[in-house]
C-alpha cells in the first residue's frame, strides 16, 4: 500500500464517521473506495466492516443518556441481533465470492433507495408515534429485527434506515432514544460479525486499520460539524457514489 491509497483510505473512513453520525451509511462511501483500489469484494467488506466497528461504538456511547430505561427491550432485541449478525456474517464467508458479486450491487442500491426514502420515513415515523405501540412489537417486530442483523452481518449500508422504519412504525417512543436503541443494535451487528471475520476470514488489517481510525476522528467531527451541512447535500453524495459503485461491480461481473 502506498501513501497515497492509505490517505484515501483514511479520507473515506473520516467521511463514513461523519456521515454515520449525521444520516447513515457510511459504508456507501468506504465499500466504494476499496473497490475502487483494487481490492476483491469480499476481502473489502470484511475490512470494511471489522474498520467501521469502533465508530458504531462511539455512537452507541454518545446516546448512553437515551439508552436509560431501556434494558429490556436491548436485552430482547440484542438477541435477534446477535444472531441475525452470525447468520449474515457465515452467509457471506460460506456463499460463493460471485454470488456476493452479483447481490451486492442490489444491496447497494437498496441502501441508496433508503437513504433518499430517509426524510419521508422520518416524517411517518413521527407522525406514527402516537398510533404506535407500547409494548416491543412482540414476535414479528423481533424477527424484523432478526432479519435486518442477518443483512447487516452481510453487508450491513442502511440497516440502520431499515430498524428505525420498523420502530417508527411499531413503537411508541421517543425517536433520540429509539436512535439510541438502533445504535446499540447495529454496533451488536457488526460486533458479532467482526468477530467471526477475525477468527476465519482473510483481513487486510492495515486497511481497517486505518478505517478505523479515520472513522473514530469522523464519527466526533460530524457530531460537531456535519449538523451544519444540508442533509440533502449528505444523501446526494451517498447515493452518487452508491450507484456509481452499483455500476462498477455490473461492469466488472
């Protein structure tokens, strides 16, 4: 690796901290940039992911004041986390590496079609919150939560969007704290999955390395900084480079 891919390695790790703490998805920016470098899928997102683990940390410590009061339900949530990330993290170890080829692109576009949906969803979430249930949602909204650990221990831009659509909708709550919440389960979701990486899966470490770090320095300026930026700027940036990655791995497969 030379200077100059560890500087835009760096540079796309500060940007997914920024953006993870301003809208989400960080990963739309830092998946992008290793494919861009040269680097084979799969071997990009186990980097990507085991890189992006400190930042989820960071946030998840950043909202502990919301997080008050609610340790029933993470215990309950964290669960189906838990192992929708093992489940997500052995499909991507265990699937052929053409197979992730072919799904990513439909993922990463997904992802995109999620962050632009985000205002709207915020809007019906709160909107929702009055007509929303008191109680955790029961077994569908668990296995709702099941089933988004299982695609972020896959491949995991987004899910975030997807969990606070599905408690806007379900649940009663203040929406900081329901953040709070979410937070907690993706940094599950990646936790897990990063430790299945490390223990069977080829690492490039000094790319999550550097991942890492430039996404701890990112998650602190955009708490600080990225709330000045228009959020529709943000999302524009996201989604440009998710369909231009999107087209990149058609082209190549």
């Amino acid at each position: 690796m030379d200077l100059l891919e560890a500087v835009a390695i760096g540079a796309a790790g500060v940007a997914a901290g920024g953006m993870n703490a301003v809208v989400g998805s960080g990963t739309l920016i830092t998946f992008p940039t290793l494919l861009a470098l040269g680097y084979p899928p799969v071997l990009a997102n186990v980097s990507n992911n085991i890189g992006l683990v400190p930042g989820t940390l960071s946030a998840a410590y950043g909202y502990r004041r919301e997080l008050r009061g609610q340790r029933a339900r993470l215990l309950r949530f964290g669960t189906a986390s838990l192992l929708g990330g093992l489940a997500g993290a052995l499909l991507l170890l265990n699937l052929p590496g053409s197979a992730f080829r072919r799904i990513v692109p439909v993922l990463i576009l997904t992802a995109c079609l999620l962050v632009l949906l985000q205002p709207r969803l915020n809007r019906w979430t709160k909107s929702r919150q009055g007509a929303g249930s008191r109680t955790d949602g029961g077994v569908p909204v668990w296995l709702g939560v099941l089933g988004t650990g299982v695609y972020g221990g896959y491949f995991g831009a987004a899910q975030g969007v997807l969990l606070m659509g599905m408690f806007g909708a379900v649940l009663r709550d203040d929406l900081q704290r329901l953040n709070a919440a979410k937070n907690v389960l993706a940094s599950l979701v990646n936790g897990i999955a990063a430790v299945v990486f490390i223990a069977v899966a080829d690492v490039d470490w000094a790319v999550a390395a550097l991942i890492a770090a430039g996404s701890t320095a990112g998650g602190l300026i955009g708490a600080r900084v990225g709330r000045r930026l228009p959020p529709a700027v943000l999302r524009g940036v996201i989604v440009t480079v998710g369909v231009t990655a999107s087209v990149f791995l058609i082209a190549r497969s």
